[in-house]
C-alpha cells in the first residue's frame, strides 16, 4: 500500500501513527512544503524570544519520521491527479499515491489594505516568520499588531518581552473577540495595559505608509515593525482543483474521507463537527488536528473509526496570565458569574446545559468544565451557585461526581 501525506505538521504526525499501529509495513511518503519536519506553531513566540531554541519546536523527536519509516520529499505539491490518483510537485516530480492524505494546515490572511505588502510588514505563522521579525526587531521600537487574536496576542507578547513598544489595533469591540465576552476582555485588556500594551479597540488600519500606519478615525502610528493577525484560511486550493467538496474547509464525512474516496482531509484544512453546536466547523486548534490526523491514518489503513468531533477549546498564557476558554464561542444564554481580581469565571448555561466557560487565572477546573460540555451533562443553574462563591474542584456541583462516578462505571474513563 502506497501512502501519501501533503503537509509534515501535527495532523501528518499523527496520520503517520494512526497508519503505522495497523499497517507496519505499507510505504509511507510526506510531502514538507515548510522543509522543518513536525514543529509546534505555539512554540513559535517563545523561538522568537529565545526562550525556546529550533530543536526545542520540534512537535516530535527529529528522528521521528526516519523511526516510522517515512520517507521524506521537500517541496510543494502543486496539483492532484484523481483519475491517474498522482500527486504533481511544483518542480514536476510526480508521486503516485494508493490513498491520500491532505494535512496542509491554513494560511494567514491578509488583508486588502494599501500598502501592505511592505518588507516591514510580516505575518506571524512559521518558524521562517519568527526568524524574519527576530532580525527586523534588532533595533527595538514601536510594533503595531493588526487584530488581537491568539496568534496576535502571542505575538504582541514575544515583541514585548524583546522590549518593543507595543499597540495592538483591534477592529472588532474587545479583544480575543473570537474567545472572549465583552466582560472578560476587559479583565484581559486591563492586564495588557499594566503591563504597558496598548490596545486599541474598535478601530481598524486602512492604510499602511513608510513606517507608518493610518487609522480609521484619521490618527496615525509611528512603526518599525507591524505584525498582521487577524485571522487564518485553510489551504484547500489543492482539494478544490481536484474537483473535491469544499466549503470554508475541506468536506469530509464522519471517517474524515473527502468526497474522493482514495483521499482522507485532517486539521486546520477541514470542516469537522462541533459536539455542542451539531455544525461543522473550521476548528484550527492543534489537539484536534492530531486527533483528525490519527483517526483518518487508522482508517486510510483500513480502520472504520468515528471521527467524534470536537469542541472549541484554546488556553493562553499571557504576561502569567492564564486564560482558558471552551465551548461555542457564539452561544448566548444565561451567564453566571464569579470574579475576585484578576480572577475570573463566566459560565454560559443553555438551560441545564453549560455550552461554554471563560477562566482566567484559574487553571486547575479546565478539566471537568471541558468534560461536562463534551459529554453534555445536565447540572440545574441552582447546583453552580456554591462552586460560584469558590471555584475549586472540591465545589464542583454533586451532579459532575455522580457523573464521574458513572463514567468509572462504564469504563468511559479508561485510556486506550
Ligand atoms: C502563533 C500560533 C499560535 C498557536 N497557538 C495555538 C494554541 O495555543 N492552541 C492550539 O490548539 N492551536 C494553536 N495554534 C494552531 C495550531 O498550530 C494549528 O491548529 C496546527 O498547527 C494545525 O496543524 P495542521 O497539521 O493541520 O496544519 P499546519 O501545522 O499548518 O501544517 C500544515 C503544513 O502543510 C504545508 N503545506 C500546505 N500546502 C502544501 C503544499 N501544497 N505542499 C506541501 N506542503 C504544504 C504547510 O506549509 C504546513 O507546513 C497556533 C498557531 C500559531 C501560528
């Protein structure tokens, strides 16, 4: 059996183990567009700082494709033959292929700004990004970051500790506006702010000048660096021009095959189900896409395993800030809740349901709000009130124990 995987990152890490605990022998081939083998994204604000060195990126141990037998093509591949079922690279190599997989990740978006395009202006995705801003940023200065999202607040850190001076130019009303409430954004907002950040909200960059950056209320800011983050797409050209499903990502049904049967989708590229919304979604979150990656490599080996579906979950630190957000990030409902300082706790209830939960500064309760979203419990508001005056795990509702009980019982807690 001929494996292919266009992509080498986390969803590819984990197609390659999804295929190799069933099929030990079959021939196994990725595609790096990046040329860097598996790395951690997250990782890479710390790369920036010198916090973390390259090796210290890696997602998996450098030798791991070489342990898994997995040979190894740099380049990028450039089109996908579904009739002859090859794989074209940009140089015209072409590689044949028994089954597929598209683990190609997103990109980030850029916007239609005049101006943009400068050699001053970076993006902040790839190791090659933080290399390019690390020799930029010699000279310190003032770096302006477009949107104040993760990626945008991750960077907004790393150019902080480098000891640049820092505005950050958000369009929507509150920051992380993607994970946040209005309430708890300003609980973040506030901390960035002490720390001396600057964050403009509600205001958007309409042009971009000669190290300068013109707002839309008619200010400008002075720059020697800005950083665009407002958002990523998923690289799905390849699947789209092949003919396959797509959407705002790769279609793929409950097995994560595409709409070609010779070809499976997994990570940021697809659409996958969200458990508490029942959509499907664009869930660029790195667990999921090793997860995705795993099951479509159980079943491009012959598996059919269920691919469940996930749930918005993200957790950021930030300036020691520990923000920890799951859930529907659209949902509405009644709120409840709890803050003491920067410590703070919003729980969205859909009748007895929590659909999502804001923490911040509160690590160790991420675990059991997850699990009770994930599977659904139904806890009534009345039962939160006392896990609401001290959100410690000795005060989670009775309902979460009896629950935990049961899941003993029914073997669901068990690994493997
Ligand atoms: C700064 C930053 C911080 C983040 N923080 C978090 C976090 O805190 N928590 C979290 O859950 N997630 C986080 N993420 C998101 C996380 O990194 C992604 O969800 C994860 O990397 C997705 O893995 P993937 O394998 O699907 O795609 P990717 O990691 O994007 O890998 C896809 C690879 O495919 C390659 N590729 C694309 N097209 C081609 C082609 N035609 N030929 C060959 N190769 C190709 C790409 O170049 C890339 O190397 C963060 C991302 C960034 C950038």
């Amino acid at each position: 059996m001929k494996y292919l995987i266009i992509g080498s990152c986390i969803a590819a890490a984990g197609a390659v183990e999804g295929i190799r605990s069933i099929d030990p022998e079959g021939e196994i081939t990725v595609i790096d567009g990046e040329q860097r083998g598996c790395y951690s994204r997250p990782l890479i604000s710390y790369y920036l700082t010198g916090r973390r060195t390259s090796s210290q990126l890696d997602y998996r141990p450098a030798d791991f494709f070489a342990q898994q037998r997995v040979r190894i093509i740099p380049g990028r591949a450039a089109s996908i033959d579904v009739i002859c079922k090859q794989v074209l690279l940009q140089d015209g190599t072409g590689l044949e292929y028994d089954r597929l997989l598209l683990a190609t990740g997103a990109s980030p978006v850029i916007p239609p700004i005049p101006g943009i395009t400068q050699s001053w202006v970076n993006t902040f995705y790839t190791w090659q990004d933080a290399e390019e801003i690390s020799a930029q940023t010699a000279a310190k200065g003032t770096a302006v970051v477009l949107g104040s999202g993760l990626i945008g607040l991750k960077a907004a850190e790393a150019l902080h500790h480098m000891g640049m001076k820092v505005v950050m130019v958000e369009k929507q009303s509150h920051i992380l506006p993607r994970l946040l409430s209005p309430r708890s954004a300003a609980a973040v907002g506030g901390h960035l702010q002490r720390h001396g950040l600057k964050v403009v909200t509600g205001h958007e960059v309409v042009a971009v000048g000669n190290h300068e950056v013109a707002v839309d209320d008619g200010s400008s800011i002075a720059a020697d660096l800005l950083i665009i983050a407002v958002g990523t797409r998923p690289n799905q050209d390849l699947a789209r021009e092949a003919g396959l499903q797509t959407d705002r990502g790769i279609i793929v049904d409950c097995h994560l095959r595409t709409s070609d049967p010779h070809i499976w989708a997994a990570g940021d590229v697809i659409e996958s189900r969200h458990i508490v919304r029942g959509t499907d979604e664009v869930m660029a979150l790195l667990p999921l896409a090793h997860r995705e990656g795993f099951i479509a490599g159980l079943n491009m080996a012959g598996s059919r395993t269920r691919y469940p579906g996930g749930i918005f979950l993200n957790a950021v630190h930030i300036l020691g800030m520990h923000i920890i957000t799951a859930g529907d990030p659209e949902t509405t409902g009644s709120i409840l809740r709890w803050q003491e300082g920067e410590r703070c706790l919003e729980l969205t209830m859909q009748g007895q349901n929590l659909h999502r939960y804001i923490a911040i500064n509160i690590p160790g309760i991420s675990g059991p709000l997850t699990a009770l979203i994930e599977r659904q419990v139904k806890i009534p508001e009345s039962e939160w009130f006392k896990f609401l005056r001290n959100p410690a795990i000795a005060n989670l509702p009775a309902a979460y124990w009896a629950e935990v009980r049961r899941w003993q019982d029914d073997g669901s807690l068990r690994c493997g």
